[in-house]
C-alpha cells in the first residue's frame, strides 16, 4: 500500500476544535476541485509506502496524525487507517466532503467548498464543519448540512489589506447567527507552518 503523499511536517493545528494541539500533518496530493482562494500546493506528490511513511512521522513525539491535502479522501483507506492506528496514532481528516470518508478516523472536518449543496448527502459522522467564508458570503441554512458537533465560520485570508475587514464580516455573522463559531487561521497570524 503507498499514498501519493506531497508533504509531511510537524506543527500546531491552527484553527477549528483542535486548535492549537500539536500534529502530525500529512498532505496528499492531488484535488477534485480548484478553488480561487485555495492557498495550497497539493500537485506533484511522491509515492510512499505506509511504512516509509511511518519511519518519517517516528521522529515526532506526537500520536496525533492530520489527513490533509489536496483532497486527502481520494486516496486515503480504512486500511491505511487501520495501519496507523495499530501504531499508536490517533487520525484527523480535513476534506471538503465531496467523497465518502475512511472508516476509523477519530477525528472529521469537512469545510465544503463552491456549491455546497452536496453536503447534505455526506452521512458520516462529522465533527467539526469549518466553512470558508468572504466579505458577502452567505452562510447557508444550517440545516441543509450534515449533523456536526461544531460548525465554524473561517475568514479567508487572502490578500493582508482585506484580511481585517473579512474578519469584521465574520464576528458580524457569528453574532447574527449563534450556533457558529469563529475560527481564524492562527498558523497565518503567528507564522507557523
Ligand atoms: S478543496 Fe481545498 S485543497 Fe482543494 S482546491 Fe479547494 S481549497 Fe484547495
């Protein structure tokens, strides 16, 4: 089994419900979709080995493992899960929901992205729903998504002179409607990977 992975690093998870908890991020490469603020390099990964994979996140004092890509459920398994999991780690997936996800993941983001009215028809259990949002968006009826336990609203940094006013934009959202919460990129602001 090998996963064409683009790269692997260890950091802080900088936003979300697990913000802040240290992880061992996997990125796959290779998206369904090509969003306009997408400010990640998922292209060209190199095929590895689930154990190749193993000797590499070993070096980190840390049993957390984030999924992320790119679209990380369209290569990721549950028997990759399961790998892992005999290892020690516990595992997130951060995925825009537009593919089933593995079985065994302990820990489910789903940010949907364009026309999100696919989201509806994901019936997995999620835990976080983490939306991107821009000064204008609309939030959708939170009905319409899957039951999550959290649902965020994340301001998209894109260009810094933008930045505030985007955020201004979503703490207005949140007050208007409650039942989300704001999640703002920490990693961006404090410089961290
Ligand atoms: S789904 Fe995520 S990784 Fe894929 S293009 Fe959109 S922002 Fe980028």
């Amino acid at each position: 089994m090998s996963l064409n992975v683009k790269e692997i690093f260890y950091s802080l998870q900088g936003e979300g419900g697990r913000q802040g908890e240290a992880s061992i991020f996997i990125r796959l490469a290779g998206c369904n979709l090509r969003c306009a603020f997408c400010d990640t390099d998922f292209s060209d990964g190199t095929a590895m080995k689930l154990d190749e994979i193993l000797s590499v996140i070993r070096q980190y004092p840390c049993l957390w493992l984030i999924w992320t890509g790119g679209e990380p459920a369209l290569q990721l398994t549950a028997e990759d899960i399961v790998y892992f999991k005999q290892k020690g780690y516990f595992q997130a997936i951060e995925s825009n929901g537009h593919y089933s996800l593995p079985n065994g993941l302990d820990y489910t983001v789903v940010s949907p992205k364009g026309n999100i009215k696919y989201a509806a028809k994901i019936n997995h259990l999620i835990d976080e729903i983490r939306l991107p949002v821009e000064i204008g968006d609309k939030l959708p009826d939170i009905n319409i998504l899957p039951h999550a336990k959290l649902y965020f609203i994340s301001p998209i940094f894109s260009e810094k002179k933008k930045t505030q006013k985007n955020i201004d934009y979503c703490v207005e959202l949140v007050k208007q409607n409650p039942q989300w919460r704001l999640s703002l990129q920490m990693h961006k602001l404090i410089g961290i990977e």
